[in-house]
C-alpha cells in the first residue's frame, strides 16, 4: 500500500481466534452478530490477525506494532513477522524505529526475544500512560515488565502527540489502554490511519454501541472510535488495524445505507 510517497506494509505474524459473542457484543441486543455472519467462522468465531505495519517514509523504516512473538497457548500463535519482514526486504538491524498502539502483549511479542531486543538500531516509543499501567506502575502486569524492561536503554516515552518521521503522527486516543495511540500517515493529499486496537472487528466501525471486553474504559473507547470514524467518513481517508481480515485497508462508507467499512 502506498500513502503518497510513503510505503506502509503489513507485516504478518500470526492468528488469534476467539467467539466472537465471547469479546464483542452490544448492549441491549441478544445476538448481535446475526446480522454479520459473514465475518465468522462456521463456529462462529472470529478469526484476529496478528502483526504490524512497516512504514517506509524517507531514510525511516518505522515498525508500527510488534506482533504477538514467538508464542502459542491454543488461542494465539506468532512467529512470523520477522519472516514478513525479510520478505519484503527488511532485516531486524534495518528497523531504525519501533512504536508502539498500545501495550498488550499481542502487539509488543518480538519487542524483545529471550530478554534482548529484536531490532538491535531502533528507538522503541511507547505512551508514558501504557508504560505506567502494564510496566512501571503499581499494578504492573508481570508478563508486560518481563517482555518490555528490556527495552528500557533503547526506549523514549511520550505522553504528547508528536511527529515519528516525515509523514508519521502520533495521535493519543485512549480508552482500550490509558495510553492507546494512533499514527497517521500522510503524504501529499493522502491519508491512512492505522487504528490499533481502537477497533477490533469492522463490526465496530458500523453500529455505534459494540463493546469489547479488553477496553480499560468502555466509554472513553467507544467515544474516540465513534470520533474517528465519523471523522473520516465518506472520505478519501484509508483506515487500517492489525485485527482486521488480511489486514486489508479500507474506507468508512455512509452513501446508500449506514455506515460501514469497505475494504480496498
């Protein structure tokens, strides 16, 4: 895919699966996946893939997201995206920045391997809101301080949004993690977001009022996604998350019916 003058690049890691009544549902409504049977699986899971985006912008290689790693517990397995990478012509040592959407461990898995960091040149960022709520602060989730105090030599916090590399913006959009960030890519009169996990199912981006049961604060979240789609509607604007299927980018629609998305 390309934004202009910029290259962004899914780089696949793996798959996860869940029931999709089991992580997404909306209030009030008893089955709300019967109207969109389309995107489950015969039994009615949902297929999540993992991975990131590779953004090619001037003499910047920016790894947006980091996959699940090397990891299998049924439900989630990765392994691929260093092999994503290579295809496409990159080695880890050519990374020269790795940001982060949030902090969960689907998306930081190849942060590091084995307590070194994978991308041996890059400057790794995080949110300062996500570091405090998953490593530094009182309610540290063990699994997230082993996986990412490595990265400390390497790391810069930010808590503003900020410009990554020409053409690539940081954006806070909190609720699914207190630090949950976005990053725009943008290239002449060119655009595409990359959601993180803001969104989880294109579901989301149709009916206002789905819920997700990872979201740290249910309001806040369904605030900044509804924002975001209403914002980019019946644009030229390309939206994008790791979740979605293929990891296909796309435009939100309200022509001719409701508003949904539909992949590129």
């Amino acid at each position: 895919m390309r934004v202009g003058d910029i290259e962004v690049l899914p780089v696949v890691d793996g798959m996860g699966m869940e029931v999709a009544a089991d992580i997404l549902t909306r209030p009030g409504v008893d089955d709300p996946w019967a109207c969109h049977s389309e995107h489950l699986g015969a039994d009615r899971t949902l297929q999540l893939p993992l991975g990131g985006f590779c953004v090619r912008t001037g003499d910047r290689t920016v790894l947006v997201d980091a996959g699940v790693g090397d990891f299998d517990d049924g439900k989630y397995s990765g392994g691929g995206l260093i092999a994503s990478l290579s295809a496409h012509g990159i080695e880890p040592r050519d990374v020269t920045d790795v940001v982060f959407t949030h902090l969960h461990f689907d998306h930081v898995g190849w942060a590091t391997h084995d307590g070194a960091t994978v991308f041996p040149n890059a400057t790794y960022r995080a949110h300062q809101a996500d570091w405090e709520h998953f490593v530094a602060g009182p309610a540290a989730d063990s699994r997230a301080v082993g996986k990412l105090s490595p990265l400390e030599p390497q790391l810069e916090l930010f808590d503003a949004d900020f410009t990554v590399a020409p053409g690539l913006d940081a954006r806070h959009a909190p609720g699914h993690t207190p630090g949950s960030t976005i990053y725009v890519v943008s290239s002449g009169e060119q655009r595409a977001l990359l959601l993180g996990d803001v969104v989880h199912s294109v579901v989301e981006l149709g009916e206002r009022d789905w819920q997700v049961i990872w979201d740290v604060d249910p309001a806040a979240a369904s605030a900044v996604r509804n924002r975001i789609a209403d914002q980019v509607a019946d644009t030229e604007d390309l939206v994008v998350a790791s979740h979605f299927p293929a990891m296909r980018f796309g435009r939100i629609i309200t022509t001719g019916g409701p508003r949904r998305f539909v992949a590129t």
